[in-house]
C-alpha cells in the first residue's frame, strides 16, 4: 500500500492574527486560556497522521475535540495556521485557486452530516449535478449517476424527490453524488449521525459494502466509538485539538495510550469491536485425511483436546472428528473417513464476535475459521465468544 494523504504538524487556529497565539500554543497553554486572554480559538495542533491508499481511517471525538476542523483542512475549507498537507506527495496548502478547484473536482469530494442534497432536484438530478457543473455531456453524466445510484441501493428511485425520501435514503443520495465524480479520497463528515440506530448500522453495513467493491480512501469523522470501531481500519482519537492516539481498534482497546482513552474505551462493547480473526487460535492440532484413527487419537491426548479437525492435503476443511467416535470407529474396523462429523460451525475472519454469540450458543464444539477457499486459517474456543455475554 501506498502514502494518500499526509498530514504533518497542522495546526489550525480561528481569529484575526493567528499566527500571533502560535507561540502560546507551544508552550502548552490551554485553549480556554488563548480564548480568554486573546480572543483566539485553537481548532486543532500539531495533527501528524498518514493514510494509506484504499484504507478507511476514522477520526473520533467529542464535541469540541477539534476533528470536524481538521477533516475540513483536508479540502482546505480550513486552510491551516501552520503544516504541511500532502495528497500523493503534494502539498496542497500551497495550491493557487485553479489547482483547489481541480483538485475538489476530480481527486478529493466530501459527504455531510445533513445530506447536503438540492430540495428541487431530483435524486438522479442530485447525483448527476457534480458531473454537469464539470460540463460531461447529459447523456454519458445520467448513465454514471444511475450507476452509483445502483451501487448505493437506490435503483429505481431515479426519479424521486428528496422530499419523498426517508433520512437514510437521502444520505445515500449524499453518498452517490460524491462517488460519481469517481474521487480518489472520499471525506465523510459525521455522515450517518443524523440517523435512528438501526438505519445507522444499515448504512454502516453499505458503506463497508461498498468499500470492498471501490476500495476508495475514506477519512471518516464520528463522536460514537462503536462507530469508529465497526467500520475503521484505523482511528485516530482527539481530544482538544490534539490526537491522542493512533492505531487500530484492537491495538486502541489493548494498549491505550493514556488515562482518558482508557476511561474512553471503558464501557465499549468489545463483542461488536473485535472479529473472529482477533480471538482466534492457530490450529495446530490437525489432522489429515490420509492419517488415520490411530494419529487424530494420538494428536487428541497429545492436545489434552476431546475433539480435532480434518483436513485434506490443501488444508482445507473436511470434518472434526472426537474421541468417542474415534475409539468407536477402530473397535467396528471403520476408518478416518468413515466417522467424520459436519455439525459444527464455521466463520470468516471478518466476522463480529457478536455474530457468532447464537453459533456458540448452540454448538458443541469450537467455530472453525476458514477462508474463502474453505482453506481452515484458525479456531475460536466458544469461551471466547460466550464470555462477552458476563
């Protein structure tokens, strides 16, 4: 993977001389003190982060923490105090008003909080707008619209206005519209936090969905945690213009950087943060096809295990196997093949523990976890899943 964006030392102060208060900032007084003694708000300082082509990186805070200032720096809706701004290695803080204008048309679009979408236009009119200011003829403009209309979920509601549409649908309109311009960074500024919960999680499931298929760089600001958790790949915590923490969510739950990530995290919900690949085991008890009762016994009591799976010679998942049935098996002169069991569970990696609460519940044995080649990649102990429910 590839550097998109870099972000090095931006400060970003509001009033009429900021670069006056620059001094005070450094020398860590406080932004409620600037505010009191200069007029001068302090939106963000010496933000330093790096996201990688086709990642989605979350910035989250609190009201006040400085992360809706800084994602408007990226487009220079903010123009930064101080720092550097690069987007494929170029820094965008020293652009003239031609290269802003490019670079807004065809590199970078923003979704908003409030959808942002045009009262009297339709939703195909919505989502084409971008490409009809850019002058792409109304024919080919209406057939990349109707695409990402497709892609957002909206086919069919080419022709609908926004005042017959619920808030979901219209944040999808938001969503289409930024997507049609085919940008390289899509920001999204708290985008779903105007939804009830259970559109949210829809939306977040589409944006998670739609990801996997354009593989953009989304940088992405949220308040809610259990956002920043569910759909970063990384996230950046903020509080009083400054990043606290950088890392992913197992790596912020696991390590937190200081006293107020810790008090932070506190009340998460780890079953819907942490993936089937962050608690699962190597499986490095295994057993071949070609084996034999004899060996899956020995590898069973070498373990200390009532129970191990089999493979083929490409490690793909063929069955599990337990010692009843083992012992059983060579008293009947039956073979490996033989007493091979399926009713067992399998996973993604990908999958949220929170998922697989109703597997573990009902099954007997450990949730395999395999690939999309069914190739067998790790185990997670049903303890693992279950003791999130205490």
């Amino acid at each position: 993977m590839s550097t998109k964006v870099k972000v090095e030392h931006v400060t970003k102060i509001f009033g009429r001389h900021p670069r006056s208060v620059l001094d005070k900032v450094r020398e860590g007084v406080s932004k409620e003190e600037i505010l009191a003694e200069t007029g001068h708000t302090v939106g963000v300082y010496d933000a330093n982060f790096e996201v990688e082509e086709g990642e989605i990186f979350v910035i989250m805070g609190l009201s006040g923490s400085g992360k809706s200032t800084l994602i408007r720096c990226l487009n220079l809706l903010n123009r930064p105090t101080e720092g550097a701004i690069l987007i494929d290695g170029e820094n965008i803080v020293d652009y003239n008003k031609e290269q802003l204008r490019e670079l807004r048309q065809n590199k970078i679009a923003m979704v908003f909080q409030h959808f942002g979408i045009i009262t009297h236009r339709s939703v195909l009119g919505n989502v084409e707008y971008g490409l009809e200011i850019k002058g792409v003829p109304r024919e080919e403009r209406q057939e990349i619209a109707r695409k990402y209309i497709e892609t957002v979920g909206l086919a069919g509601y080419e022709d609908q206005m926004p005042d017959q549409l619920s808030g979901g649908m219209k944040q999808r309109v938001g969503l289409a519209r930024a997507l049609a311009n085919n940008p390289d960074i899509l920001l999204m500024d708290e985008p779903f936090s105007a939804l009830d919960p259970l559109i949210r999680r829809e939306m977040h499931t589409e944006l998670l969905e739609i990801q996997s298929q354009l593989k953009k760089t989304i940088i992405f600001i949220t308040h809610d945690i259990n956002e920043a958790f569910k759909i970063g790949d990384r996230v950046a915590v903020m509080k009083d213009g400054h990043i606290q923490q950088i890392g992913t969510p197992e790596e912020i739950l696991e390590s937190p950087a200081n006293d107020y990530i810790e008090e932070f995290i506190q009340d998460i919900d780890r079953s819907r943060v942490l993936q089937a690949k962050n608690v699962m085991i190597k499986p490095n008890i295994l057993v071949s096809l070609k084996d034999g009762l004899k060996l899956a016994v020995k590898e069973m009591e070498r373990g200390g295990i009532s129970s191990v799976f089999v493979v083929d010679q490409d490690r793909k998942l063929q069955g599990i196997v337990t010692i009843d049935d083992a012992i059983r098996a060579r008293q009947e002169n039956r073979t490996l093949r033989d007493i091979l069991r399926k009713d067992f569970e399998t996973t993604d990696p990908e999958t949220y523990l929170n998922d697989l609460i109703p597997k573990a519940t009902e099954s007997t044995f450990p949730i395999a976890v395999v690939n999309e080649n069914n190739k067998l990649i790790g185990i997670v102990k049903r303890v693992s899943v279950l003791s999130g429910l205490f």
